[in-house]
C-alpha cells in the first residue's frame, strides 16, 4: 500500500493539540523504532495495551489514535476529512487515553482525536494504533536517524537554541530554512538540475513529485527524472541548502489530476519523505526553522 501521510482538510478542532514528550529536566529523550512500509514506527501503549505509532509529521495533532484499534470511550464527531491517500476519515474526539511512549509516559491533553485507520492496517498491522504528529515535537529539536533507528527529541531554549553541543561544522552536509504554517508540512524552496521547486518534508509519505506534464517532459529530458525501481521513479539533481543530494526514488502524481490530493490550485512541489529520510540523517530545530542534513556516523546522532 502506498502511504502519502495524513492531511484533514476542513477539520474542526477541538482540543488543544499539544502533548508533553520531555519529563521535566529531560533535555534529550533517544526513542527506538523499527520501520514498517518505510516509515518510523515508535513503540507505545494505549491503556495497557502494545502496539506502534508512526512518527508522521504530516499529522496536525500531537497524537492521533486509530480508532479501530484501540479501546477508545465514545467519541463525538468533530470534523471529516480525507487522507491524502484518499480515504474518508470521519474524525472523533474522546477522552484521553493513558498513552506511554517507548516505556515513559506522555502527558496529553485532556481530550483526543481519532480516525477510522483501519486500511492503514494492511501495511502497518492489528496493532497499528496511530500516529505522533508534529505538534508533538514542534516546541523541540528533532534527530531523526534511521541508521541508529532512533528519534531523538531535544530541549530547545527560549531563544530558540538547542541546549545540547551543536553538530561540528564537518558533520554538517547542509543547512535548510524552512516555513511552517499552522496546520501545514514544513515548506521549502530547492532545486532540480536549474530549476526551482517548492519542496515540502513529510515523514509518513514515501516520497512524491507532483508535476505538470510539461515540467516532466523538461525534467525526463535533463535527466533529472528516470525510470527506478518497483514502478518508482529516480530524482536525480536535487539541491538543498547548496548541498547536492543523492538520488532518490519518487512517486510521480500529475499536479492538479485524479490522484493530486493536495487540493485545487497546488503548484509542482516535490515531497520529500521517508525514503529521503532514511538516506540521510536530519536534525530539525523546529522553533528556529531550520534542518541541518548530517553526514552518517555524526557524532550528535549517537545516542546517550
């Protein structure tokens, strides 16, 4: 199944969205997971219960549970929406849940969300309980390594400082600005070969370009796009942050066709995902807006 990442569109919220992943005094938290379709899936327990959570940044609450799987009290619909797999989603808010995050506890707020994720299941299984979303760490910096297989979450200072030694400047093989509207991926500008493109960071997609027809013939014919692997395509000549990047395999959607789920009006834009993710390690300060793309066997990625 392919997996673009949760987008709900024309939600209405009624909870606040923030959970507490740091104890106080906690300021670097290295959480395991194992990766499931691509994406990194996070230990948890739902009242009791063991199963997994995809970290999914695409997610616009902190924590949202798959209702089909886990023992929720009776919810009241607050929203519809659609996953940008296309799916419906009808959205239900509950009671919170006791909810523990890789054997610590999370504090939540005092009302949650759920979805009807069972299609998700045929990827990630019964025991598919949901998703950790960006709100979850958006306060912190985020390392995120599939090499170690770890998510580390670190305290960030009021000034928007990370609290810990920053990474040394030859573990570094990029430095990325990026905007992040409420609701919204993280959104930056990149390049292909000469041309610009929009280019937002989603986790729980596996990595897509949508693209109009022209902008692809343009593209076959520099060679920045090429036929890959298991009916992907291969992104060749992605620059970020003036660093030039591996190739990457994509999933390529018309921009403004059938399975552009984005909504009406979208631009080009290339969405960088897990297999991107899992190719290079990422350090995310998400108060100050700003990915460094680190060399693998960075010393900050080790863990403490």
């Amino acid at each position: 199944m392919r997996w673009i990442g949760l987008t709900l569109l024309g939600l209405v919220l009624a909870a606040p969205l923030r959970a507490e992943i740091l104890a106080e005094g906690q300021d670097r938290r290295d959480i395991p997971f194992t990766v499931m379709d691509g994406k990194p899936m996070l230990p948890v327990a739902v009242d009791g219960r063991a199963g997994v959570m995809m970290f999914d940044i695409g997610t616009p609450s902190a924590v949202f549970f798959n209702r089909g799987a886990v023992d929720l009290p009776e919810g009241q619909e607050v929203g519809r929406g659609f996953a940008a797999s296309g799916q419906e989603i009808v959205v239900q808010l509950h009671p919170a849940p006791g909810l523990t995050l890789a054997g610590q506890g999370m504090d939540l707020p005092e009302r949650v969300q759920s979805g009807d994720f069972g299609f998700a299941e045929v990827a990630f299984g019964e025991d598919f309980l949901g998703f950790v979303g960006l709100p979850a760490v958006q306060d912190h910096a985020v390392l995120l390594d599939y090499g170690q297989s770890a998510l580390s979450v670190i305290r960030v200072d009021e000034a928007g400082v990370i609290v810990l030694d920053a990474p040394a400047a030859t573990d570094v093989v990029a430095t990325l600005d990026f905007l992040l509207f409420p609701d919204e991926l993280p959104l930056a500008v990149a390049r292909i070969g000469e041309m610009p493109v929009q280019v937002s960071f989603d986790s729980g997609d596996s990595g897509t370009l949508y693209i109009q027809p022209g902008t692809r013939a343009r593209m076959l014919a520099a060679g920045s796009l090429a036929t890959g692997a298991n009916g992907l395509w291969e992104l060749a000549g992605l620059t970020l942050g003036g660093a030039l990047m591996p190739p990457t395999p994509v999933t390529v959607i018309e921009a403004g066709g059938e399975d552009d789920k984005r909504g009406a009006g979208q631009p080009d834009e290339l969405r960088l995902g897990a297999a991107f993710f899992a190719a290079q390690p990422t350090l995310w300060n998400f108060p100050a807006r700003r990915m460094l793309i680190l060399r693998p066997g960075a010393a900050m990625l080790q863990a403490e």
